[in-house]
C-alpha cells in the first residue's frame, strides 16, 4: 500500500519514470513493474522463516539480477529489514543510491543494526517523530515525513448500508477480529479470538476483514476449522479494514500496523499476538522497549492492552473486550488516549503535502 501511494506521487511528478521491483497488486496497478510478488516473501518469525530460505533468495536472486539488468537511478526499500537491508547491500555495491522508506523499527530491538542502515542507505525516511533521534544518533540521515496511513482517506459507507452489503445484523453490536495478514499469524491469532468471541455470546456479531494478501475462501476454511463448523460465534467475513473498525463497538488486534488503524478509527481494542515458543524465547530477551504495540509506543505509555504469548488467552480478551464494550470509565479513557495518539499521529514535519509526496520529493533529489 506504501509502495503504490510512493509510486503514484512519483509518477505524478516525473510521468517518464519507469518503476519495477517487489510488490503486489496495489503497487501493479499503480504502474510498478512486479519482478517479485511481495506475497512470496510474507513470512513472520525467527524460526518460520528457516522453511523459506531458498524460495525468499531466489526470490532476491531475480531481484538483483533485474537490478544489474536495468542499472536503476536510485533503489527505494521499504520496511522488511530481513530482506530489503540485503536488497540495499545489493544496490550500494553497484553504485545505487538507496532510501528506506518506512526505516525498520531497530530501536524496539537489537539497535545495532542501525549502523548497517548507515553504511548502505544514503537516506531514512521515518514515519514517527520519535524515530528520528534515534537514527541521526547512529549517524544515519534521517528525515520525518509522517504516517502514510494518516493521509488515506477512507470511504465508509453508513452503518447500515455498510451491514446490509456485508450481511450484519444492525440491531446488535460489532466487535471486530483482526487476526494478521499472513498465514502463520492467522493460524497463531484466530483461535483464541474465536474462543472469546464464542464467550461473548449470541448478542454481538463479529466482522473479520480478510487481508489483501490472503485468499478470503482460505479465511472462510479456518473459520469452520476452528469453530468445528458449530457456529459458537457469527464471525462474517469482510472486505473493509476501516469501515470494519470505524462501525465495531471495540476490536481485538493483532499487534502491527492494523493497530494504527484502529487507533485512527478511534475504536477501542485489545492488542494480542502469538507466535511459535521458538520464536519468543529467541526475541524476547533482545527487546528494548516496554510495549509492543505501536499505539502505546506512539503514547509512551500503556493505553491499550497488550495480550501477548501466554497472556494471550480467549478468558484475558473477553476479561478486556468486556470493559471496552460497557459504557464506563474504562471505554471513555481509552477513547481519550485514543485522541491524543490521534492528534500525534497527523503533527506534520512543518512541510505541505502527504507522506508520500514527502517521500517522493526525497527520492527525486537523488535523480537531479
């Protein structure tokens, strides 16, 4: 979605430029050239990724060699440090400058890694104000241009109209599921939601927007899979990310960037996540921050609840998701903090223009 935003403003200010790299279909329809498709490199975790290796450097192998078959002006990276770090190492060595759009998040954990950001890209561009101090004190080149998420303007459709085309009862209320976009998350996620869905009851319903980069007959299987085909719970599945949040009561989220989503819908919610016990005991230890979620992040502080690993229990989420839906202190706290993440959120660098234009202008530079 960065991509295709990035693209387009590119394309806008210079319409001869020809883009080409790894994407999907937004950044295809936004005139980019896919040599890779992102969905073959969409792999969460330390241990996961073991399977994956030789189809993800094939993968970039095809990369490179387009790179070397083209001789690009400049190579723009975005996010996916495991892959794109090794994608700049790539272009640096060829005399390619590189941006990173989208700087990875290496204050959270072995911060280190900054230093290979500073020996292989010539710019980072962050897209949270706070990031900023921690690259330049790596020595990295860094600039704010804001959250591209901010600058989407999503159509919502009436609550209604929205529940009649997706077949939700209006009379009762909504809590949202959002279980990941990958695969894996999913299988690590859903059940647990499921479970305290099925503890809520006959009173809500629950829309679960199935991800861009998951088939939604996939999404459907698992569903039945886990509920055993019983209908503990009526989960119907959508297509709407942010009208999803924005008409649900409250939501339970996978920790990433749905997390920002929500916060933007101003729809309070409880952050879980899971992943193999491998995978944890590997990572835990090398965490430097005290949240995981972005939005309490962004705060400083804890506004959401985080439900993570062993804490991730279907009791814990209904525990929360039952706070959350009562019209009390609990609910109006959150909507409060919720406001204020908001407000952060659209403070601008002091420059006009979205985030992606603002990154466009940056990679354009390095063309004159």
């Amino acid at each position: 979605m960065y991509g295709a935003q990035l693209v387009e403003e590119l394309r806008r200010a210079r319409p001869e430029l020809r883009c080409f790299g790894v994407g999907g279909e937004g950044m295809r329809a936004a005139g980019c050239e896919t040599v890779v498709d992102a969905g073959e490199l969409s792999v969460v975790g330390i241990t996961e990724i073991l399977s994956h290796l030789p189809n993800i450097y094939a993968r970039f192998r095809e990369l490179v060699a387009a790179m070397d078959a083209r001789r690009p002006a400049v190579a723009v990276v975005i996010d996916s440090p495991a892959f794109n770090l090794r994608v700049a190492k790539a272009a640096h060595r060829r005399g390619i400058p590189v941006v990173y759009y989208v700087a990875p998040q290496f204050w959270a954990w072995r911060q280190w890694r900054a230093r290979i950001v500073r020996k292989y890209v010539r710019k980072a561009l962050v897209i949270f104000p706070f990031e900023v101090e921690f690259y330049r004190r790596w020595g990295v080149d860094a600039e704010y241009v804001g959250h591209p998420l901010v600058d989407v303007a999503p159509k919502i459709a009436a609550g209604d109209q929205w529940a009649r085309a997706e077949g939700l009862d209006p009379a009762k209320d909504w809590v949202a599921l959002l279980p990941g976009s990958r695969r894996k998350e999913v299988l690590m996620n859903l059940p647990a939601m499921l479970d305290a869905a099925a503890k809520l009851g006959p009173n809500y319903e629950f829309p679960l927007p199935v991800a861009s980069t998951l088939p939604r007959e996939w999404m459907r299987q698992q569903v039945e899979r886990i509920t055993g085909g019983r209908g503990r719970a009526r989960v119907v599945l959508t297509g709407d990310v942010p009208s999803t949040l924005s008409h649900s009561r409250a939501a339970v989220v996978a920790s990433g960037t749905a997390t920002v989503q929500a916060a933007l819908a101003g729809t309070p919610f409880v952050v879980v996540y899971r992943v193999s016990p491998a995978t944890y005991a590997l990572g835990r230890p090398l965490l430097r921050v005290r949240h995981f979620a972005m939005v309490n992040l962004i705060a400083g502080q804890s506004i959401v609840p985080e439900l993570v690993q062993g804490d991730f229990t279907a009791e814990n989420v209904f525990t929360h998701i039952q706070r959350l839906l009562a019209e009390g202190p609990a609910r109006q706290e959150m909507l409060a903090n919720l406001a204020r993440v908001q407000a952060q959120l659209h403070e601008r660098s002091g420059s006009e223009g979205s985030a992606a234009q603002r990154a466009a202008k940056a990679v354009l530079r390095f063309l004159d």
